[in-house]
C-alpha cells in the first residue's frame, strides 16, 4: 500500500512540474526558444530528483523498520520459548525496548537468526543475556547494588570465566592446622606452596568448603565426637588465601549450636564472602548466590547429606541451618530455579563415605539427577580424601576433593580447574596437592605428579587424564 502511494505521488508532483512548464512556457512568448526551453528541463530534472530522494529514503526507513520488527520478533520468540527470563510478556517487551535502545540496530542486526541466538546474542554485546537482563533491571550499577541481589562482579581477562574449587578446610582453635599457622608467626606462605596460593588468587572465582564455626559464643553439641570452632580473626586465611565463596552445607558447622552459627554468618559478611548451603532459615540456606565474569554469569548452590547420625539442624521457615539432600526434591527445585538465572550452575555437595577414595552408586544417581534438573557441574566434599572424576550424561562430576587444608594427615588432595564460557565448559583440569605435616603443597616434581595422576586415573575409570592433568570423559 505504501508503495502505491509513491507512485501517485510521483505521477501528481510530475503533472504539476509539467503544467507550471508549459505555463510558463505560455507567459512568455516573447522570449527566444533556447531561453524557453532551459528552465523547463531544469525544473523537471530537479523534480525528478526530489522524488527520487524521497522514494530511496521511504525505502530506507521501510527496510530499517522491517529489520527491527524481525529483531524483535526473533527476541521475543526466544524468551518465550528457550529462556525463562522475566515474569511475563510486559517485562520482556521493555527488556527488548532496552535493549534496542542500548545497542542500537546497527549493532543488533549483525546477529544471525539462523544460528545459535544464545551465543550470538553473547558475542554481538559481550554479555549473556542473563546478564544483559539483570543490566536492564538495573542490578549491576555497582558492587553493592549487586550485592543486594546475590551477585558478585569479577573483572575476567576474556570470554573465559576461571573457576577454581578446593575441598575441605578447618581452622579450629588448639589443633590440627592453625596451631602450625600460629608457630610460623602467622605466615600463610609457609603453610601452604606458593603455587596453590597464586592460583587460589589468580582464578576469577575460587571455592571451598568451610568446614568450621566461627565464634568465640556457644558450647559443643552433646555427644558429638569432633567438634570444630575458630575465632573470629582466622577469616583472614581465607582473604589471604583469595577465596570468593563458601560451602556452610557440611556436619560441622552448627557444631557449637546457634549462636555459634549465626556468629559466622556475620564474619563471612565482615570478610565479604558469600556463602551457599546454609542460613538463618531455608530462604537464605537455599539462596544462590552468583558471579559475573567474562560477560557469563555463575551460579553456586549447596546441599549436605553426610550425616549417620544427624546433628546439624535442617534451615526451616524461621530456624537456622543447612539445606539438606537425604531427599532431593528440595535441592533439584533449588537447582530448578537457579538455573533459570543464569548461563552456567555449580552444584557443590557435602557427600560420600568418610575416609573412603572411592565413590558410590547413589552419589552418580543423585548427580545424574541435578544434570536433569539444570546443574551444569557438581562438585564433592566431605569423605576428607580425594575420590575420582566422572561424567554422567558429558557432564563432570569431581567426587570429593579431599582435605584441602585440615590436619596433619598424608594424603592426596587437589585443586579442580573449569574453564567455562559461554558455550559450557571448554576444559576441566586438576593441580595435583599433597597435604602433609600441617601443610599443603603442590606437587611439582614429574615423577610426583605421575604417581598423583595414576592414583587419580584409578580412581576415575570413566575419565581420561593428561600428563598434564586435563580430564575429558572416555
């Protein structure tokens, strides 16, 4: 129709230029034939341009119209089919509106409709549309307006986000490793190598589970054996030691009652590290909390179920305490609704039999399990020794990391490397460690590291691991 339009225009315009030709043609006689002639074909070459720029320009507008309309459209086709983003179709019209006006359609129309919207969306503006969400909401102005809403901004060097996780420390007080900490004077350098503390503080986010309370309030849990507690000043270790976020869903941390636990929440926030698995009541046990590196945001979440005889109390409506996974349904709805909000999830677990290198059944059903229901990883604490890696359905599951950090004992342990991108995990890794003497060092001599990974190759038949410590399934 709007073409028809500038056909008539075009045809009434060039009979009104030629009706004012031969009018002035008539008016003036008198003057020679070459002086009559001129300006009638000037006025028609000039009309003739005029419409010419009109109908070019009307074309252009009606093509940048008609990508903007596809745009949109393909936006909106994906957020109601492949993502869950927003609570309804008003909040995803102003997302879109947004984003339009934020990155323009010149920039918009590079993507490619035909392939994968999801990284091409990422690739086009540099951030997942998750994080491209949470922008528009205004969450990420700033660290503590993010923080408000359980995310943590970090500064990746690339499209890479670098994920590093460790497994089991304890800092209680008369025992066990703080007291070798305390004879050194202090110095965390000579406790742990020089290698494991660099990487620990060079990843973008680094993970471990806080097996401790932290206070100086409470008393031990009647007729629990091992009761652990550190003061408050030792979270300073885990700042030296660069670690971003905690696991609390473990048998030890209500282990001098609730005073004592929500005397560690505070310290945990004083420190400003976030922490996942436990809480004053389940909504905060059960609250994500997640990090944005490389454009990519991350979600972490955690459960325990490593109690025979339970102690540690289930976070409920309004008590403390920790989420619970005797029963999964709690922990695949968690990971349900986390997975919503976010590219990639961590499920970090608190399972598996004390003392023992190899893993069970249950844990590759359960795990199997939290794929399904949207984790992307999961990552084992609790046996205090390092179990084998596996992949259920293409995706890692590390067993158990051991004891990172946590008495005198010889025994292996490791630190667990993701590289993750937009497109998922681009590789798994593992830095070989040793804890002994009240230390823990990282094993740099070859033919150490060979007796490591033979260990950890026996322990993970369904992997294959490198010489140089990248595992890929089989």
């Amino acid at each position: 129709m709007r073409k028809k339009t500038i056909y008539l225009t075009v045809f009434i315009m060039c009979s009104l230029c030629l009706a004012a030709c031969e009018t002035s043609v008539a008016n003036n006689k008198s003057m020679p034939q070459e002086s009559k002639e001129q300006p009638k074909a000037e006025i028609q070459e000039i009309a003739e341009n005029s419409i010419a720029q009109e109908i070019i320009e009307q074309e252009t507008e009606e093509k940048e119209i008609a990508k903007q309309e596809e745009i949109q459209l393909e936006l909106e086709s994906i957020l109601d089919k492949k993502l869950t983003i927003g609570d309804n179709r008003d909040d995803r019209a102003a997302f879109i509106e947004w984003l339009l006006d934020t990155y323009g359609i010149e920039q918009l129309e590079n993507i490619d409709f035909s392939e994968d919207i999801y990284t091409q969306l990422y690739y086009v503006t540099g951030k997942s549309i998750h994080v491209l969400w949470d922008t528009s909401l205004g969450y990420l102005e700033d660290e503590n307006t993010a923080a408000e809403h359980a995310i943590y901004l970090r500064n990746a060097n690339d499209n890479t986000a670098d994920l590093v996780f460790a497994g089991d420390i304890c800092l209680t007080e008369e025992g066990y490793v703080i007291d070798h900490y305390d004879a050194v004077g202090g110095d965390i350098a000579l406790c742990l190598s020089e290698k494991i503390i660099d990487r620990l503080n060079e990843a973008d986010i680094s993970m471990i589970n806080h097996e401790y309370p932290v206070s100086t309030r409470g008393d031990a849990l009647d007729g629990k054996y091992y009761t652990f507690r550190a003061a408050p000043e030792r979270e300073i270790i885990l700042q030296q030691l660069g670690i971003d976020i905690v696991s609390l869903a473990n048998n030890h941390i209500y282990d001098f009652g609730a005073d004592a636990f929500y005397d560690t929440l505070t310290a945990l926030k004083q420190a400003d590290i976030p922490y996942v698995g436990a809480g004053a009541d389940i909504e905060e046990a059960s609250r994500p909390v997640y990090f944005i590196a490389g454009g990519i945001k991350i979600g972490f979440v955690s459960a325990n179920r490593s109690e025979k005889f339970i102690f540690t109390p289930e976070a409920g409506e309004s008590s403390p305490g920790v989420v619970r996974m005797y029963d999964t349904e709690m922990m695949n709805n968690i990971i349900k609704d986390a997975r919503e909000q976010c590219d990639y999830l961590i499920a970090y677990v608190h399972w598996g039999t004390e003392d023992s290198k190899y893993y069970e059944e249950y844990q590759t059903d359960i795990a199997q399990e939290f794929f399904s229901s949207g984790a992307d990883a999961v990552i084992g604490s609790h046996p205090h020794v390092l179990q084998g890696i596996g992949y259920v359905g293409g995706k890692p599951v590390v067993y158990s990391l051991g004891d990172f950090w946590f008495n005198g004992e010889t025994k292996y342990t490791a630190i667990v490397n993701l590289a993750v991108t937009i497109e998922g995990l681009v590789e798994l890794s593992v830095l070989p460690c040793i804890q002994e003497g009240y230390e823990t060092h990282y094993i740099s001599d070859e033919s150490g590291q060979e007796a490591f990974y033979d260990y950890l190759r026996e322990l993970s038949p369904e992997t294959v691991i490198s010489e140089n410590g990248i595992v890929t399934a089989k």
